[in-house]
C-alpha cells in the first residue's frame, strides 16, 4: 500500500521552500504568501489517494469517515504462451485485465478487504502447466504426453476485488475481472490462440477458445470467482478469475477473460473497462468527501420553558447547530436555544457527513396560575385586598 503526496501537498512545499529563501524583492515573497493562503482554503477539501499493488496477500483499508470512496481497480493479464525451435517467433498473449472505476458508499470504521490479482504466470517448459495468477486465475493445460509438439499455454489473471463483511467471495462488492491465458498459439501466427480480456459484465472469449465469465455463470469448466484450469485440455489456456471465471474449452485455444461486478446499491457512477490492465492488477482508493473528526460533547442545560432561551455550547469550532423540529425548538448560528412549544426536540452540532453530536432538549410550557378565592375587603383606603392563587 502506498500514500502518494497531491498536487496541493507538493504545491504547499514548493511554497514553503520559496517563501524560506526568496529570491529577491518583498513583493514576490508577499505574492507567495497570498498564494499559499489560497491552497490552505482548500485543505479541507483535499482528498489522498491509497494505492494497494499486487503482494499475493489480501489487504485492508478503514474508511475513516461515513460517506463514498472513489475506487479506481483493475484485474491482472493472462500468460503467454510458451514455444521453443522453429516456433518460438509466434507469440501468442494472454488477454488483459478489466477496469472498473465507480463511488463506493462506505461508513466511518468499515474495514476493505482488498484483493489484488496478480499476472498468470508464462511457462517456462513445454511439459509444465503454467499457473493461474493469484485470486482466481486458472492453470493453463501443459504438453505431457502430447508428442512433438513444442507449445504450453499460460496461466490465467487473476481478478481485483474488494470485500465487506468478510473475507468470502460471497462477501465482494467490487470485482475487476482477470485476463485468460494464452493458448499454444498456432503454427506460424501471432496471437493466433490469444487469451480473452478480462472485464466488463461479460468476460472476453478467447480465440478459437474459451467464453468468459458472466453475471451469474462461469465459462466451461470455471466457477465463482475462479477461472477454469486447462488440466487435461492439452495446450490451452487458463480462464481469467473473476466476479465469474473465464473458461476453456478444447485443445490448444486461449482461456476465457473472467467478468466484472459491482454492488448493485452500494456502488454509483459505475465505469467497467474490458482489456485494460497489461501486468498485475491494483486498487486505488480516494475519499470523495474530506475526513471529518466528531466533535466533543454537546454542553448546556437540558431543557427550557416556552418563550425562553438558553445556550448550548460546544468545545469544537466551527460546526453546525441545527433542530430536528424548530416547531418545538430553534437554535441559531451561536448555539442559543428558544423553545417554542412544549415537546422535546434534539439539537444536532455537525462538523460534517458522520460527525456530528446531539443533545435532547426538553421545552416546558409554561406555568399555569389560577385564582382559588377572593375576599373582598371594605373599600378603605390603605388596606390591603386578600388573594389566593393556586
């Protein structure tokens, strides 16, 4: 996993290394202030990409705040095949990687399982299978006991994905499909047997070869998640890993590209790319909405009677106060509370989207007096008249 450094973190450093030794003149040196006030405006804004590169192992990034993430993914290619002697010029390729790029919707604490395909590997001997790349790829078919013949398929790629709630294929809310492995490739033809391309919501055929994965099946011989492995299809390709694998179907032709897939609530604005990614897959992860920290502790008193005020405060700066029913409670900019009608409402300060804390207030009406009695008294000047309230 790496953080790479923005465009506005390297602006700020260039800033800072001109205003430490200006050239010459206090004009330049105040026009550099200006501009590095202008690019901290915008920090709050600013979002930082993650990127996550192929390492054999599963992954994890934790949103740090309620609301999307860009994701930018690919699945990785499939295997060339592998020729010797007079064949050796006519190579033959695996299919690439698909691409999805969409909005993830996410919440504060929710961990990413991340899974970055890897490329299907090439053989390196005519009577060994190549293996599938890793999540998902398919082992290509090998040349044992195929006489002559000087040709071994590749591996299949393996798919990109992202999971939520565990670790399971069933738990995938992104998928980037794997490129199928090349067939044996033909007697004197480039790419004759070429691998299907991984991606979109149907996975590339291989030529002459394999169909991709789908939807909601695999092609022959794949499965969920997995590309089909050419054991006892002798010279073929592997099938791409995917949402759905890639298959294989007859001797010596490429391995199909497995499919893409992406969450049908959780995922908007949604880009699927077939054939894109040439070499091992990645992820790279981008919060569309600034981080924001909760704020502490709503303060003040809990109630208040009709037509009177009071004033909530809050250790935070610069949130947001707000009423669920101003009917029953208003509050304004400075945080002063005037209850409007009996009932209880809740205050709300808000630093952003998940960051916010409330407080229940409670508004009392207002005391009702009743005159119980009345003496009256002789109308001499000076005494006093006798009420009782209740």
């Amino acid at each position: 996993m790496t953080t790479k450094p923005t465009l506005l973190q390297m602006g700020r450093n260039a800033i800072g290394r001109l205003l430490s030794a200006p050239p010459s003149g206090s004009l330049l040196r105040k026009a550099a202030t200006l501009l590095c006030a202008a690019l901290a405006v915008n920090t709050a804004a600013e979002a930082q990409s993650t990127t996550f590169n192929y390492t054999g192992s599963s992954q994890t990034y934790t949103a740090t705040s309620t609301g999307t993430l860009v994701i930018d993914m690919a699945g990785a290619k499939g295997g060339a095949k592998f020729s010797t002697g007079s064949y050796a010029p006519y190579t033959s390729d695996g299919g690439n990687g698909g691409r999805v790029v969409c909005s993830l919707a996410v919440t504060a604490g929710q961990v990413l399982n991340i899974y970055v395909g890897g490329v299907g590997q090439s053989p390196t001997s005519f009577l060994t299978s190549a293996a599938g790349g890793y999540n998902g790829g398919g082992n290509s078919g090998s040349c044992d006991g195929c006489g002559g013949w000087q040709h071994t398929g590749g591996g299949g790629g393996g798919a990109t994905d992202i999971r939520i709630g565990g670790t399971t294929l069933s738990d995938r809310v992104l998928v980037a499909g794997g490129g199928g492995g090349s067939g044996y490739g033909g007697s004197s033809t480039l790419n004759s047997r070429k691998g299907g391309d991984g991606g979109g919501l149907t996975g590339g055929t291989g030529i002459s070869g394999g169909t991709g994965g789908g939807q909601s099946s695999a092609g022959p011989g794949g499965s969920l998640g997995n590309g089909a492995n050419g054991a006892g299809v002798q010279l073929s390709g592997g099938g791409g890993g995917g949402y759905y694998g890639g298959g294989v179907s007859g001797a010596l032709n490429g391995g199909g590209g497995g499919s893409s897939f992406t969450h049908a609530t959780l995922c908007t604005g949604v880009t699927h790319t077939q054939g894109y990614r040439a070499g091992n897959g990645y992820v790279i992860i981008t919060p569309a909405t600034p981080a924001c920290s909760t704020p502490a502790a709503i303060g003040g008193p809990s109630s208040v009677c009709v037509g009177s005020t009071i004033t909530l405060t809050n250790d935070t700066t610069g949130g947001t106060w707000s009423s669920a029913s101003t009917s029953i409670a208003s509050v304004n900019t400075s945080g002063v509370v005037t209850g409007n009608a009996a009932g209880t409402t809740t205050i709300s300060y808000s630093k952003g989207t998940g960051c916010t804390v409330t407080k229940t207030i409670t508004v009392n009406p207002l005391p009702t007096n009743v005159i119980g009695s009345f003496t009256p008294q002789p109308s001499i000047a000076g005494l006093p008249i006798t009420f009782t309230v209740s």
